[in-house]
C-alpha cells in the first residue's frame, strides 16, 4: 500500500467523521428544539394556571371579574384597575403563547386550546373594552387576531348563573 492509498483512506474517514458529526449534532439540535417547545409550554401553562388560579380561589375577586364582563361601568375606579391590570397581564401572556406558535416553538394543538379559551370570552363587553384600552400594550399581529376572534366569536355562558333552583335548594 502506497502513501496515496493511504491518504485517501485518512481522507474518507475523515469525511464519514465529519458525516458522523453533523448527523449526531442534528440530532442534538432537534432535540433541544424538543426540549425548548415543552419548556415555552408548560412556563406559558404555568403562568396562565397561576393568573387564573386567584379569580377561582377568592370570592371577592370572581364575583368582580364576573361583573366586569358585563361592561366596564359596573366598576368603580380601583375595581377597573383591577380588573384591566389582570386581564392586561392575561392578554400578554395569550400574546407570548401566540408569538411562540407563530415561531414554531409552541405546538399548534396547544395553540388550539389557548385560542379557544380566548374566543370563549373575548366577546364579553367588559373584555372588548379592555382590549380597547390596553391593544396598545401588544403587538400589531396579536391585536388583529384578537379583533378577528371578537368578530367571529360569540362568548360562552362561563359564568352561568342558576336558573330555576331558589335559594337553598337541594335539587
């Protein structure tokens, strides 16, 4: 075996480690893409869980939020701050999720049942006006979709109040 035989054979396996190399980084990077995706998910979770956590847990605090839905007025002013600095935050964290589906870092599913949850109440008067008065908090994109699902949106009874069952009732 000559030494031009033997560079060529120092040569091909040098290429097939570079192969090698570039296969297992692409590995690597799909999986720290994997990794990046169910991070932004579940911190998006989290944070949304935590937000709307307090309207469930304190009376005060529902029974404000349900009234706000129905327009602003019903509030009096440190009420209204209340009410837009928690769906300020809400808005932001709807538009974080909706930034990462746009970039590919959130799964279109779980984009799905933000937007759902969105659509469900964004029709509300209370939540319409709110969005009046902050949209320019959030981005030009976000603020469209949000308008959009206003437009083709019609809210959801969550907050359904008792229809025939009198107070005190067992039924």
């Amino acid at each position: 075996m000559n030494w031009d035989a033997l560079a060529a054979i120092a040569e091909l396996l040098g290429a097939m480690a570079v192969v090698a190399s570039l296969l297992y980084l692409a590995i690597q990077v799909r999986q720290n893409t994997r990794q990046a995706r169910l991070a932004a998910q579940q911190a998006t979770v989290h944070e949304l869980g935590h937000a709307l956590r307090a309207q469930a847990q304190d009376r005060e605090w529902a029974s404000l939020l349900s009234r706000a839905l129905n327009g602003l007025d019903a509030l009096d002013a440190v009420e209204r701050v209340q009410f837009l600095s928690h769906v300020g935050s809400i808005f932001r964290l709807y538009e974080s999720a909706y930034l990462h589906y746009l970039e590919g870092s959130l799964d279109p599913r779980f984009w799905r049942g933000f937007e759902r949850s969105i659509a469900d109440v964004i029709g509300y008067p209370g939540i319409t006006a709110a969005l009046a008065l902050r949209k320019h908090h959030l981005t030009d994109e976000f603020v469209a979709h949000l308008e959009g699902l206003a437009a083709s949106s019609t809210p959801q009874p969550i907050f359904a109040e008792p229809t025939d069952r009198s107070e005190g009732s067992t039924a």
